[in-house]
C-alpha cells in the first residue's frame, strides 16, 4: 500500500510539473486509505492587522486551527471555503 500511495505522489507533482522538488511551490497534502489531494497554495495565511489564519491542510480537511480567540474573527469574515479561495 506504501509503494503504491508513494507512486500516487509522485505523480501527482509530475503534473504540477514539480517532480524533482526543483520549484519553489507551496501545497497542502492530504491522504486518506481512498485517496491522495494535493492542492497549491497561493498564500501561506490571511493576515488582517494582528490577526491570523494559516491555510493549510487541515482547512481542506474542515478544520482551521486558529492560535487566539481574535484570530476567529478573519473566519468569520470570510467563511472557513473563503478562506481556502
């Protein structure tokens, strides 16, 4: 299963053209026993004057993991899919 999830990854980053690790490209990976999502990131966080949002592969999973009660606020404003858009 090992060999053939890796096979599955590799892949993958062949079509994002990214196979030898040479560019420098940021992406979420997520893996199940059903499947493997990998998904580009076009920013590392949505900043709003102190406040924080990582995007990261836990939003894809329906999770944002905030460090203080503030940052809650930008996933209000946006929505958790917003954030992710």
């Amino acid at each position: 299963m090992s060999e053939k999830l890796d096979n599955y990854y590799w892949q993958c980053l062949k079509k994002l053209g990214n196979e030898d690790h040479a560019l420098d490209v940021s992406y979420n990976l997520l893996v199940t026993k059903n499947f493997l999502f990998i998904a580009l990131r076009q920013i590392e966080a949505v900043k709003e004057d102190t406040k924080t949002v990582t995007v990261n592969s836990l939003g894809f999973a329906g999770t944002h993991a905030v460090k203080r009660e503030e940052d809650l606020e930008i996933i209000r404003k946006y929505s958790p899919i917003g954030i992710l858009e």
